[in-house]
C-alpha cells in the first residue's frame, strides 16, 4: 500500500500521552460525584433524609430509568451527528457541565412541602438529573472510542478513568454523610426533627460543593482530550438504519444484557450497603468507620483498575471479564455469615470484592468499545455514540430495576427510618449484600462465556480498520 502524504503508516497517532489519559479520567471523576451517590446513597436519602417510603422511592426509580431509555438512544444518536470545530463528543462537555450541577443541586433539595409535594418534587428533579447525567455521559463514554484504536492503550485509557472516577466515588463516598452533618449543623441534643431538617441543609450544601468540583473538572477533560478516528468520509446513515446494525450486533447485544444485570445486582447490593453499616453492623455515622469502610473500597478498584492492563495481556480480556464476575461473586458470599463484631472480615473482603470490581469496570467500557470496531468491520458505518448511549440506557435500566427491587424487599421486610430494625428487616439487608448480588453475578459470569469477539477476530478487525481508514486518507495526522 502507497503511503499517502499526511497519512501514518504506524500506530504513533493513536499512543496517548499520559496528561490525556488522565485529562479523560477526571471527566469520571466528576460524573462520580453524581454516580457514586445514586449507587450507595440515594435511597438513604429519600428514606431517611429527604422523607419518602422506600417502596415510593423504588418505584419512582424504576419508572424514571423506564422512561428515559429513549432519551438515551436520541443523545447518542445526535452525539454522531454532531459536528463542531472540537469533535463530535467533547463540546457536550462544555455545553451541560454548568446544567448538571444546577440539577444535581437541585436533586438534593428538600423543599418545604407536603408529602405530595415532596414526591412530585422527586420525581421531576432526579429524572431532569439522570436526563442531564445521560447527555453529559454518554458523550464523555462515547469519547474513549475515539481517542484510540489500539487495543492496550485502550485498556490504559479505562483504566485511569475508571481508578479516576473512583478518586470522585471516595470523596463522595467518604465525606457525604460527614459533610451532611457538619454542614447541615448537626450537633448533640437535637431532636428527631431539628436533626432531618439540619441533615436536608446539610445535603444541598455538600451537594453544591460537589457539583463545583464537577464542573471544573469537566472543563478539564475538554481541553485535554483529542478525538482521533473519524467515521468513513462518506458514511451517511440514517438512525433507523444505526438502529439495525445495533441489533444485527451479537457482540453489542451481550454487553446489552451484561449492563442491565451486572447493574441490577450491584445497585441492590449498593443500596444495602449503608443500611448494612449502620442497622446490621451498628456502626454510628461519626466513629469513622463508615468512611474507612467507602474509602479502602475506593483504593482498591482504583487498583484493580490499575492492575487490569498487565491482567489483559497475561489472559485476554474476555477471560479476565469473567474472571472478576466470579470474584466480586465469591467475596460478597461471606457477608452473609459476617457477625457484627467482625469487622477486620467485613474490610478484607470488601477490599478483595472492589479489587475485582475494578477489573470489571475497566474492561466493561474496553469489551464496549471493541463492539463500536466490530460494528464499522462489519457494516462500514461508525455509531460510537449509538453503541456508548444505548449501553448506557441498559445501565441505568439496571440501576431503575435494582432500586425498584430493593425498595420492595426492604417495604415488604418492615423497614422504618432512623429506626432499630426488626430481625426480618436485618435479614433482607444480609441478602442484598451477599447471597443476592452472588448469584445472579455467578448466572452473569457463565452467560458470557458466549461472548464472541476474540483476542485474534479484534486484532484483525484492527488491522483492517486501519488499512481502510489509511486508504481513504482518514488517519490521524
């Protein structure tokens, strides 16, 4: 093949330097914030602090992950077409940054209303949350599968994002219920009024400095990122026509599925979590163990993350996928024989679970991204946004369904805010966090055995990529 002039005949343009990679990750940082609170501390929230039923609050999540699936699809789609003088994905960065945190403030806002109120309140403001969250995230995703084409810096790439997002995931993990407290004024001898209307306060404050940090860390990763491969010149496709080759994608299709119910299991478990701390365990919000306990979990997927490029090559990354279901599986299975005077054994297996998390999530958006590279091998046309978007959509469809279900078995089971539990009530929170999210994570892990796209069929889709792009003088320069 004749190199033509400005064209690479190398894989040079698609190494990434060390301050984009980590430009990109603190775009994960910032998405945390809001992530980290809609995992492990919104159903609190809305129990304990903002004042609805958990069986309202599940409810309310589920109908609002159902009704912004389409959403979804229309942000992705739009994201493709998008054409600016900075890419297609990273002006939604610039543009909704500011939006989001207005929401995400807002979302964290008890007004001083009626029950009624309240609830219709909840339910505008979190689905206004999780639309701008989708058109602000979808993009960000999207941007990774532009970025770079070869297969380990594409893995080094979701590795520091996904060890970045969790720097975002222990501040808020850590400090939110602190925070809440301290900035909310909640002191000794307040009664059981006086204490949720400080906690309300104290919410939307910590809420705001969050959403500050979001922003300035958002602008960050639009002005270190570049987006390097193009769809093919003369790719013209309609969205009815994206939408087929979505669904004409085994590959992209598993992942479809491994979104909803890998999401599904971990937001049950997520939502137990702080319930299995305070009720189970008996730990108090102030004796620091809380915060260790969000913290260590924190460190150790940013190392399972770091440690998930070496793993890759050792094994490849459908092996190494499976292989962190099962273990994030077998460490959550102790937890349901874990005393509450045990608590070296709650920290050990934590740290071990969110180790193998880390992987997970890291080759989650890497094994995504090869499907964007099967669809354009297979179909000639590049949907990136389409294929990060409609994930997305089966991620917070799992997210809908694992609060939904939650919220139920912890209605059905009696629980009552800042209340001592029944026995029923501990029981269901054990299973949430142990033998629940263990085996529908171990029928996950044995399901994606048929995943398709080998360590061989990638490489040479990659190779083909490249010659076509070279031959349209498409390449980076």
């Amino acid at each position: 093949m004749t190199a033509k002039a400005g064209v690479r005949q190398d894989d040079s343009g698609m190494r990434l330097s060390l301050g984009e990679k980590l430009g990109y990750g603190l775009g994960d940082t910032a998405s945390n914030f809001v992530w980290a609170l809609m995992m492990n501390f919104i159903m609190y929230f809305y129990t304990d602090i903002f004042g609805i039923t958990a069986a309202a609050t599940g409810t309310m999540l589920l109908v609002a992950r159902a009704t912004d699936g389409l959403f979804d699809f229309f942000v992705g789609a739009v994201a493709d077409r998008t054409r600016t003088r900075w890419g297609k994905f990273r002006p939604y960065l610039l543009w909704l940054c500011v939006p989001l945190a207005v929401v995400f403030v807002a979302a964290f806002t008890t007004p001083a209303a009626a029950d009624p109120v309240k609830l219709a309140y909840a339910w505008l403001t979190y689905n206004l949350l999780m639309l701008l969250y989708s058109a602000i995230n979808i993009p960000y995703g999207a941007l990774s599968g532009v970025m770079t084409d070869d297969p380990l810096e594409r893995t080094s790439l979701n590795a520091w994002r996904m060890g970045l997002a969790q720097v975002g995931g222990i501040i808020a993990n850590t400090s939110f219920l602190w925070l809440v407290a301290r900035l909310g004024g909640v002191a000794p001898g307040l009664d059981e009024a006086q204490k949720i209307a400080a906690q309300q306060l104290g919410a939307q404050r910590t809420v705001t400095l969050f959403a500050a940090l979001a922003v300035g860390l958002f602008l960050v990763t639009f002005f270190t990122t570049r987006e390097r491969i193009q769809p093919p010149p003369s790719q013209k496709v309609g969205l009815g026509q994206d939408l087929r080759m979505l669904l004409a994608n085994p590959h992209w299709l598993m992942m479809f599925v491994v979104g909803i119910v890998n999401i599904t299991f971990a937001v049950i478990r997520g939502s137990a979590g702080i319930y299995y701390l305070k009720s189970y365990l008996g730990w108090a919000e102030d004796d620091g163990k809380i915060a260790a306990f969000f913290l260590v979990g924190g460190l150790a997927m940013i190392a399972g993350a770091m440690l998930t490029r070496p793993i890759v090559a050792a094994v490849g990354k459908k092996a190494a996928f499976i292989g962190s279901m099962l273990f994030v599986a077998a460490t959550a299975l102790p937890f349901y024989l874990i005393q509450p005077g045990q608590w070296v054994l709650v920290f050990v297996f934590h740290v071990l679970g969110m180790l193998a998390a880390g992987v997970n999530a890291t080759l989650y958006w890497t094994l995504l991204a090869d499907t964007a590279d099967f669809a354009e091998w297979k179909f000639g046309a590049r949907s990136t946004g389409l294929v990060f978007s409609a994930t997305t959509c089966a991620q917070k469809a799992g997210m809908g369904i694992g609060a939904a279900i939650a919220g139920m078995i912890l209605d059905r089971a009696g629980y009552v805010a800042n209340q001592v539990q029944s026995a029923t009530a501990l029981q269901a929170i054990v299973l949430m966090m142990s033998l629940i999210p263990a085996a529908g994570l171990a029928v996950l892990a044995a399901a994606f055995s048929g995943y398709g796209l080998s360590e061989r069929l990638c490489g040479e889709i990659r190779t083909t990529l490249a010659e076509r792009r070279a031959e349209a003088g498409s390449q980076p320069r």
